[in-house]
C-alpha cells in the first residue's frame, strides 16, 4: 500500500473519533451559554432572593403555586384580580369589630360588639359555639386566615389566644405574651415575652403547641413598640402612635445580631405591612405606597391612611377621603370621612379610580380592608357592619 493511502486511513480514523466524542460531550454537557435565555446559578439565586423579598410577577393574572406567598398552597388557581365593582353587599348580620377572610373556605369569619365570633355561610351568619371574648383589642390572621392570633381579656389578665378556622376552636397561649406576629413560615409565633418586667423576643413553634419558646432577644432595651416579621431574617420594631408624637422605626438582623435605625421623628406615623406592599403614613412623607425598605414603589397623588389600604399580589386598593383628614382624630373616633375608593398597579405604577355603580348613595368610611380574588370588603365606621364589593 502506498504511503499516501496509509495517512489517509489514519486521517479517517482519528476525524471520526474525534467527531463521536464532540457528538457525546455536547449532549451530556448543558450549554452555559446560549444567546439570551441562560441562566446563570447567581442569577437563579438571585431571582429567589427576590422573590423571597416579596417582589411579584408583574402580571394581572398571576399564578401563585404552593410556596410561601400563600397558605399553604391555597393560591393553586389563577389569581385573577378584579378592578370594577358593580354590586354592593352587607356581610354580616349586625356590627362587627374585626373580621378575616379563611381562604380555603372562601368565607368570612368575624367578631361581633360583644365578642361573639360568627362566620358567613351563603350568605348568612352562623354563630360559633364558643362563649364571647370579652373586650377584644387586636386579630391578626396569617396570609389564608387559617390560624388567627386574637388578644382578649380574662378574669386574670389580658392574653393572646390562636383561633383555629378549620377547628373552630381557641388555644389560649402564654399570659407572658404582650405582643405576637406570625413567622415568615405562616405558621410559627415571634412575640414579645414579659418576664418580671423584662421584655424579650422569642419564637414559639406550633410542632410544640407554642409551649415551648426560643429565645431571640434575650433583653429588648426598647419600649412601648409593635413588633413586626419583616423577612426572614430581619424583625421590626415600631414605636407606638401617639399624637403629636415622633415615631421612630429599628430593624434587627437574625444573622448578624444587630440592629439599625430604619427612620426616626416620624409623626402621626401608621403603618400596614402586607406581604407585597407596605402602606404607611406621616405627617413627614404624606401617605406612601412602598416596599418593605420604605422605598416609594407607586406614584399617589391623593392622601388616604394605611388602614384603608390592602393588596392582592400587584393590585393595591385605597379608600381615599374626600376631604382632609387627620390620624388620631380618625383613629379615636372624632371624625368621619367620606371615601371614594382608588386602584394601585405596583407593576405599571397607575393610580385610577374605581367606580362603583351600585353605590346608592350609601356613605363609606372605609377601615379593615381585605381583598380578595371575587370580592373586595371592609368595615364602614357608619354603621360597623362588614360589606362587600362584587
């Protein structure tokens, strides 16, 4: 055989090697780059971080699957927002003081004047077989309403209880509790533990029937705060409101044990913290829909309080006053406003307002708004009975 022959066949031989291995590799091995559509793992994670910062998907119809926006996975459909209303309804049968929203249920639950708790059942209210509480103060549902922490009083004292929306039940908890807030987890408890005068800040787990406590804050060195769970790792503490009075606002690092000043000589501040959005008020800023770092996320050109604010995912709603108004003669019942109700797109940054066509002429003073995926409710200061829109 000639030479020639021979570096051909061997060129041959080592092409068609090397072609099987290319071939092998290149459907074993992912591509790390492949025009815009990879993704790097700093990228994925930093995707999950904000996502886990509450940011949402920018969308009117948004699907939530089972992770920590919901709970526990009960935003499985399409969440499909309404922003028109044509129907105006009343909820309850006679005036309540708190109400909240069971999810899973789609129904209401809510606290009568004389604290008996009855829920809504097409259209009509049951009572709960459970004795009255007497002078509640506070309800603080967690995201689906499934568990609610309610503050009452007893013949010993002032406690904390967890109402259960499936049971229909009350577990009374620890009278060392002065203030509680749902975990990030939805189901475990940071509160405030006074012990002998000392204040700490503990978590309780619900796998132990929050009887047994962590300690996170072995001695909290501040005073006549709210405490609020800001993210996983970060806790807020929030002066009391009080007329005329600065408000000043801490933040606590879980990891790194310490804490920072977020914002000081705040007056007539308010706030309401939902997961997406952060409704706040003062005298400094005007009123402000923001994110969890008090950063404007919405343009508002008219002024309204938190406590006549919620949101669903991007979609906030405001009742807004017709005229002026001022927090602490509102909060105690010195004034009475006449609201027109606003829709938020965080996403797009609109502001518009609603129009409601079966209004009759019924005056709202709007306050406890809850939205959600059909109906929009709240209590109106007028008479204190609970209504829906539809």
């Amino acid at each position: 055989m000639r030479p020639i022959y021979k570096y051909l066949i061997i060129f041959l031989i080592l092409g068609t090697i090397a072609w099987i291995i290319y071939f092998v590799v290149s459907k074993t091995t992912p591509t790390e780059e492949q025009g815009n559509t990879t993704i790097s793992t700093s990228t994925t994670n930093t995707l999950i971080e904000e996502l886990d910062n509450n940011e949402q998907t920018p969308t009117d119809v948004v699907e939530i699957e089972n992770n920590e926006t919901g709970d526990g996975g009960n935003y499985s459909e399409s969440a499909v927002i309404k922003t028109s209303f044509t129907e105006l309804q009343k909820v309850s049968d006679v005036p309540a003081q708190s109400y909240w929203y069971y999810e899973e249920n789609n129904r209401i639950f809510y606290i009568t004047e004389n604290g008996e708790i009855k829920k809504v059942i097409d259209g009509k209210s049951e009572k709960i077989a459970l004795n009255p509480l007497n002078n509640v103060s506070m309800i603080k549902p967690n995201r689906g309403g499934s568990s609610v922490l309610i503050k009452f009083a007893t013949n010993s004292g002032t406690i904390w209880g967890i109402f259960s929306s499936m049971d229909e039940k009350i577990t009374p908890l620890n009278s060392s509790i002065t203030d509680a807030v749902w975990d990030f987890n939805n189901q475990d408890i940071v509160a405030l533990w006074d012990q002998g005068g000392t204040t700490s800040v503990v978590s309780l787990s619900s796998l132990k029937s929050y009887s047994d406590k962590t300690v996170i804050i072995p001695k909290l060195k501040l005073f006549d705060v709210d405490i609020f769970k800001k993210s996983r790792d970060e806790l807020l503490f929030v002066e009391k409101f009080g007329n005329e009075y600065a408000t000043s606002i801490w933040q606590y690092n879980l990891k790194t044990k310490l804490f920072s000043t977020i914002r000081s000589g705040l007056l007539d501040f308010s706030l309401n913290p939902e997961l997406s959005v952060y409704f706040f008020y003062s005298k400094n800023d005007g009123f402000v829909i923001g994110n969890n770092s008090f950063e404007n996320i919405v343009p508002t050109t008219k002024k309204t309080l938190p406590e006549k604010c919620s949101s669903l995912v991007t979609t906030a709603f405001c009742f807004v006053p017709k005229t002026d108004i001022s927090l602490f003669n509102w909060i105690t019942n010195l004034s009475f406003t006449d609201d027109l109700l606003y829709v938020y797109d965080t996403y797009s940054q609109t502001e518009d307002q609603v129009q409601i066509s079966d209004i009759k002429n019924i005056p709202i003073d709007a306050k406890n708004i809850i939205v959600t995926q059909p109906s929009l409710y709240f209590i109106n200061k007028y008479d204190n009975f609970i209504y829906a829109l539809k």
